[in-house]
C-alpha cells in the first residue's frame, strides 16, 4: 500500500470463526460503547478492548488504560489465537518482534466512520500496527504523514488484515461511512481489531 504498509488479502481465512466466537465472549466481559471524543463528540463506532491495555477516550483525552472504565476490572485477555495470527501477519511483512499488549475492538454498523487520524497514543512508534477485519466491506483511505497528504482507497473485506510501521508508522488513515449490507459472521456490521504495542 505504501513504503512499509501492506494489506494481507484473506489472511484469516480458516481462523474467521474461531476469532469471532472469541470475540463473543470478550463483548459479553467488557460491552461495546460510543466512547466520547475529547472535544464532547459521541464516536459511532462502538468500541471495546481485549489484552493488559485498552484504547480509550474521554473527555480528559485519549489514552491506554489497563483499566475498563465501565468495569473498573481489567480488560478481557487477549486470547491466544489473535496473538499469534497478529505477529504472524508481523512476521511476514517484515515485524519479527512485534508483540502486541493491546487489541482494540471496533464495531461499524451502516452508517458508522472513522475520520482521518493518526495512530499516536503509543510509545514506541518503531513497532507496527496491524489490523484485522471481519464482516462487512468497507472502504480504508490510507494517506501520508500530512492530514493533507492524497488518500488511496483501499477496500477492507472479511479476513483481510493490514499492516503498516516503520516509514508509513504515523501515516493518516480513516474509514468511510459504512454501507448496508448483510453478512452471515458477525452480524451485520464490521469488526475491526488493531492489534498494537502500547508499551
Ligand atoms: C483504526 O484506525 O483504528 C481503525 C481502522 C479500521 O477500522 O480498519
Ligand atoms: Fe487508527
């Protein structure tokens, strides 16, 4: 996709089930949210956390926090198989140490986005991220390391994972609004899970 980034066409495949009856169990511990954004905007996308550290936002900001504020207990642990399928995905794009100890959990229904950002909340941007996707399709603009850098448009299907560090670390991304559709696995919606080095 770009120096360092790369998108694994159907790399879990075979692991899609599996991942997502895990995930059930997951949502059942620490339930989806509209997290706040720290400028008082309600996010759509629905979010949850599995592993030591989880993504958070609040009015006092953006942050990892072993913490679920919902709970107060830890996160969900990061099961085995997501682990291993994440730096495996490392491994073959050129990340062999990458270890992840935080998976955030997003959830698109119709409708949902995520605009432009960049992935910054972590403190050694020499690990990568790496991202899996599950259910509905959805359109992924990968763009540069301006805000106003041009965006190709990258389409996001079930068991599809990308990868980007390194050079393209810090580079913005976003996802477009969701369109209907149905899918059999997760329901009609789209999972998203990046899987990152908080610490
Ligand atoms: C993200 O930027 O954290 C999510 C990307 C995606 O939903 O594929
Ligand atoms: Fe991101």
């Amino acid at each position: 996709m770009a120096e360092q980034a790369f998108l694994l066409k159907g790399f879990l495949q075979g692991n899609d089930a599996a991942l997502i009856t895990a995930l059930k169990d997951i949502t059942t511990q620490s339930v989806f949210r509209h997290m706040i954004t720290p400028g008082g905007y309600e996010m759509s996308v629905a979010m949850t956390n599995c592993g030591a550290r989880g993504w958070v936002t609040d009015r006092r900001g953006y942050r990892y926090d072993a913490l679920d504020p919902l709970s107060n207990a830890s996160w969900p642990a990061m099961p085995a198989l997501f682990k291993q399928l994440a730096e495996a995905a490392a491994r073959q794009t050129g990340f062999p140490h990458f270890t992840p100890d935080a998976c955030l959990i997003n959830r698109y229904a119709p409708g949902a986005k995520l605009s432009l950002h960049q992935d910054r909340d972590e403190q050694d941007f020499s690990q990568p991220i790496v991202s899996f996707s599950l259910g509905l399709p959805a359109t992924f603009d990968f763009g540069g390391l301006d805000r106003k850098s041009p965006v190709t448009p990258w389409l996001l299907e079930h068991g599809d994972v990308v990868v980007w560090g390194g050079e393209s670390r810090l580079f913005y991304h976003g996802i477009r609004p969701l369109k209907k559709g149905s899918h059999s696995l997760p329901g009609n919606c789209r999972i998203n899970l990046p899987f990152r080095r908080a610490y």
